[in-house]
C-alpha cells in the first residue's frame, strides 16, 4: 500500500526522498520543447590506433570480410571515419595555417593562403561530432581570418565551392543548431552584423573579392582573380572552363538569400548590395544557356568564351564539364523546385543518356558488362568521334541522377524528344542498354553506373580508384585490362582520395536503402586507411593503384578529403535524419546548404522528414 500511494505522489510531482516530501513540476505537454539541432546527437567517440587497424583488415580472424562486416556496429563505423577525420586534421594542423599538407615531407602547400583545408572541413567537424575542432576554425573565423589579400592568381571556381560553400554551410549549420552555441541580433546592422554572423561575413568579404571575375562582355565570368592587386585574368586562350564558369550558383544565390534573411531592414539590404550577389551567377549561367539551347540536346563542350560567346572541345562529365550538368539538378533544387526550372536538367540527361552512354562488349563471360559514360567531340550528333574513357569524377553522375529521382524527375528517357522517331531512338537505347524497366529509368542507370564506379575500385589490385578508366581496350605493357573491359594505362593510375563514388553511395542508399552501398563504402574506406594513411600524420595520394603491394606515395591531401570523402562516408552510415535530401543540397565540394523558398522553414522541413522516420 505504501509503494501504491509513492507511485500516486509521484505521479501528481511528489516524490519522497529521505523520508520528507518533495515538490517537483510536471511540466504540460505542451510545454515541452526538444531542443532543435540540425546535428547528430550522439557523442562521437575516438577509436584506439590498435583497433583501427584491426577495422581496417579486410578479414577479421578466420571471419571473411562480407562477416567480418557485420560484426562491426553503425556506430563504430561512423566512429572509424571520425578517427580517420581526426588523423588527417592533426597531421594538417601540424603547418597550419597553410593551405593543405604534404603528409610525406611534413610540410605545408599553400594556394589559395587562407588555411584551406580548415576552412573547407569546418562544417565536416559539426557533421562528425568533432566539437573542438570546430570551434577552433570559428574562433579563427572570429578573430578576422583568413584575409583576402594574398598575390597570384586564385581560381574564382575553388574559391566559391571550397572557401565559401564551407563558410555559408558552417552558417547555416551552427545559427539552425542548439548543439552549437550561435548568438543572433534582431538588429544586426554594422558591426552587429561582423560579430554574430561571422561565417557569414566571411563569405560576403569573398564574394566581394571575387565579384570582379564577372565584369566581361559576356557575363561568363574570368577564370582568376589576384587578391592582392583586385584584378582577374582569364586563362591563356581566354576561355573558361564549362563547369568552372557555370558552378557558382548554388553558393552565390544561397549568399544573396542568407544575407537578405538575417537583415531585416530593407534599407540597409539595398545599402550594403545583398541582393546583388545572385544577379552575378545568373547572367553568367543566361550567357551558358542560350548556347545550350541552340546545342544538340543542350549538351556543351568543355570550354566556353569569356569575351566571345561561343564553345569548343570535347562533350564530356569529367574535368571541366561534370559539374554544368550536377548543377542543373541541384540549382533547380536549391531554389525550390520552380515549375519547368527542370527542363534543362532533363533534356541534358537525356542527350547524355542518348549520345555518350555505353555498354562494354570485351567482358568476361556470363557477365553483363559495364555501362559508362564516354565523351564526344562537339557538336555531338550520332557520328560525331567517340571516346571509350570515363574520369573518376563521372561519379558523381549515379548520385544525381538517383537525387533527381527523389526529387521526382526522370522517370524515364526521351521526354525532352521531339518527334516519335527520336522517341523510339530512346526506347532501342533502352533496350540496347538492358536498362531495368520495372524501375524509373533514371534510377535503373544510376545502379548501373554505380557499379561500374564500384568496379573501378574493386578490380584494382589495391582497391581503391584510378583517375581515369578506359573500357575495351587492347591490354599490352601500357594499359591493363580487368573483368576484359575495364582498362586503365600507367599514366592514368594515380588516385588522389577523390569523393565522386562515396557521394553516389550515399545519395543511393538514401533513396534505395539498399545495404550494398553501405557494404561497398565501407570496404573504400577501409583501403583507404591501409594503404594512404600516413604514420607521421593526414593521408597521401597515391602513384598507382596498380601496384600490390603499393609503391611510392604522392605528397598532398586534398583538403576536398576532409571537407567531401570523409563526410560522406561518414553519412553513409548515419540516419537518413542527418542532413536530410529533402532538406539541402550539397554543393560540388560536399557543403550542406539549405533549400531556398521553402513553403516551411528548414526547421519545420527537419522535424518533418524525422516525424516521418
């Protein structure tokens, strides 16, 4: 009877406790509010350096590694890539604050003379759980640095994907997040604006630096710009590359947003030029459009004029074009999905689908062959001189195409044609291909190009990527073939931690739930930690993957390890909560930035995508 009547007391806030009575507020349902944190809520912990390598192995004991996969928690994984995290910022943080780090000589590289990789990893720290490291990169950010002011020419493409998408997504990521601690102003007018707001100001001095590149007869913007003198240059043919002049919009008019989102006076905004900022990108990706519609299914050659508008080179989604197509998809997202703002992105897939998709025929028997993605000499057209080769960037190709489909496009090839002869060209390619069609189209290539991007991996002797892959080829003492189809020359063996497979990984198991993805990413990151680890600190690129067991390593990490391959492989593994796809859109160098004109915030599109959950 006395425990039935203590029960009771506490049920109406009353609890005894040494024999006295114990008043307690129950507080209303209503009245209790979770904290709102756009961050995972685990505490991330640190694995031993003996227990990494054990992870590492790709068998455990006398357990084969597709066993030895299961026996290791979500948790551990995402634990794993967070030690990986925390070896390669260490070893950086040895010549900070150069650039990057040449992990073999222990010395600094510097480009750009703003401590890049701190810079570009900043938001991959809030992501990962590494609390510490990201407060040591905003109180650097707080202190005024970096500035601006170095000489030489620096790139208005790297400077926009790296430096500033990494300042808007860690803006974003803190000033939405209770986890870590932001300071906000209902004013914020003059240095109110510079104190709270200081990735964000960051990135507004940037743009105001790089805004020069865009002064040209054309609106396609000049490659470089020196910091020091204020003046931009093209390059030595005055060209800029398709993907390098066009792959701007997504941090440009998420800078115009957030700005015009955080200071609420209108005469200010106009005062300090906020909404301006979008208007440079726009007129620049106008200038790229009107050739593109006037191009064979919008498809653009790698190389465009800064004072001349026109194009030339090759059709391709490697160096210098892949990144055109990505942002089709992603600006169309990012502003909110406008109705027909998708046709582009459509009538590109379906060019790049009709015109540069391929199926090897040399492999080995009882397979299906791989399909990749070729390139072409421009104008493409059906007899226009084809090339058996794919960039390790093609990559990111699986993922956008499975993001479209999350988004609800690309249910299927040739919508974009104009007569039903074109039409039936896309059927034949369809079954040409033996391309899924209990699926949409779009998601049936994106697994087919996903496991050709795995193969690239899987068949090197020492499992991780080279940089370019070649497919039915005649293998001699140059080039070596795998499976029959997959060939890669000595030249092309290089492989510098490049994030275009796991990106695609990711966006797939987010949309399929498939666990291969998970099982494929995880067996990368495992290579990885084999064979480009570094004792001395960070992780090297490596001379070839070719060689088992490997040979010489080659000095720098990119700073796009830490800010792209480790993020999201360490997403790979987490909850599809964690940054959700309906929510963001990730930029080419992997920085989360919020989906503008949302009919919710992005709190209510968060905590509606984890209700779903």
């Amino acid at each position: 009877e006395e425990q039935e009547e203590q029960e009771e007391q506490e049920q109406k806030g009353v609890s005894k406790e040494d024999g006295e009575t114990k008043q307690e507020r129950i507080e209303p349902a209503h009245e209790k509010k979770e904290k709102f944190s756009l961050l995972p809520t685990e505490r991330i912990t640190l694995l031993s350096p003996q227990r990494m390598v054990e992870l590492s192995e790709r068998k455990n004991g006398d357990v084969d590694v597709n066993d030895a996969y299961n026996f290791v928690s979500l948790s551990e994984k995402r634990s794993a890539i967070a030690t990986t995290l925390k070896w390669a910022y260490d070893g950086y943080m040895k010549v900070f604050p150069a650039d990057e780090l040449d992990p073999l000589s222990g010395h600094g590289l510097e480009w750009f003379h703003v401590a890049l990789t701190a810079i570009d990893a900043v938001d991959t720290f809030a992501l990962v759980g590494l609390d510490e490291e990201f407060e040591f990169v905003k109180e650097f950010v707080k202190s005024g640095k970096p500035i601006f002011t170095s000489a030489g020419r620096s790139s208005v493409f790297e400077s926009t994907i790296r430096i500033m998408g990494g300042f808007l997504a860690a803006h974003h990521l803190e000033q939405k997040s209770s986890k870590i601690e932001a300071t906000t102003t209902t004013d914020n007018k003059g240095d109110d604006f510079t104190t709270n707001f200081y990735f964000l100001e960051k990135a507004r001095e940037l743009a105001d630096k790089l805004k020069v590149a865009f002064n040209t007869p054309t609106g396609i913007p000049r490659t470089d710009v020196d910091f020091s003198t204020g003046k931009s240059h093209d390059d030595e043919k005055g060209t800029n590359g398709l993907a390098q002049a066009t792959t701007l919009t997504l941090e440009w008019e998420c800078l115009e947003a957030t700005l015009t989102e955080v200071v609420l006076d209108e005469t200010e905004k106009r005062k300090r030029g906020f909404t301006k900022y979008g208007d440079y990108v726009r007129r620049a990706n106008e200038a790229v459009h009107k050739l593109a519609s006037g191009a064979d299914y919008g498809l653009l050659p790698d190389k465009i004029g800064v004072e001349h508008l026109n194009a030339h080179g090759m059709v391709k989604l490697g160096a210098n074009g892949d990144s055109y197509y990505e942002y089709l998809l992603k600006s169309w997202i990012h502003r909110g999905k406008p109705k027909g703002g998708e046709k582009e992105y459509v009538r590109a897939m379906d060019g790049i689908f009709l015109r540069l998709v391929q199926r090897t025929q040399n492999h080995l028997q009882n397979t299906s062959g791989l399909i990749y993605v070729g390139e072409m000499a421009y104008p493409s057209s059906r007899g226009s001189r084809f090339e058996k080769k794919m960039d390790h960037l093609v990559c990111f190709l699986p993922g956008i195409l499975a993001l479209g489909h999350l988004h609800g496009v690309g249910k299927e090839f040739g919508s974009s044609a104009a007569s039903e002869e074109e039409k039936e060209e896309f059927r034949a390619k369809v079954d040409l291909l033996r391309l899924d069609k209990n699926e949409s189209s779009h998601l049936a290539l994106a697994k087919e190009l996903m496991r050709t991007c795995v193969a690239m991996y899987e068949r090197m002797p020492l499992g991780l990527h080279p940089e370019i892959a070649k497919f039915d080829q005649d293998g001699n003492n140059v080039v070596k073939c795998f499976g029959g189809d997959l060939c890669v020359s000595a030249n092309d063996a290089h492989s510098i931690l490049r994030p275009e497979t796991v990106e695609s990984l990711f966006v797939l198991h987010r949309v399929t739930k498939d666990e291969s993805f998970r099982r494929q990413g995880w067996r990368m990151w495992q290579n990885w930690e084999r064979y480009s680890r570094v004792d001395t600190g960070g992780y090297a690129s490596l001379a070839s993957v070719l060689e088992n067991p490997p040979g010489r390593k080659k000095g720098k990490q990119e700073s796009f390890f830490l800010s792209e391959t480790l993020k999201y492989l360490f997403l790979l593994f987490s909850d599809d909560i964690v940054v959700p796809l309906e929510c963001f859109v990730f930029n080419t160098e992997g920085h989360p930035l919020p989906i503008m004109h949302r009919q919710k915030s992005l709190r209510e599109c968060v905590e509606r995508e984890r209700e779903r959950e």
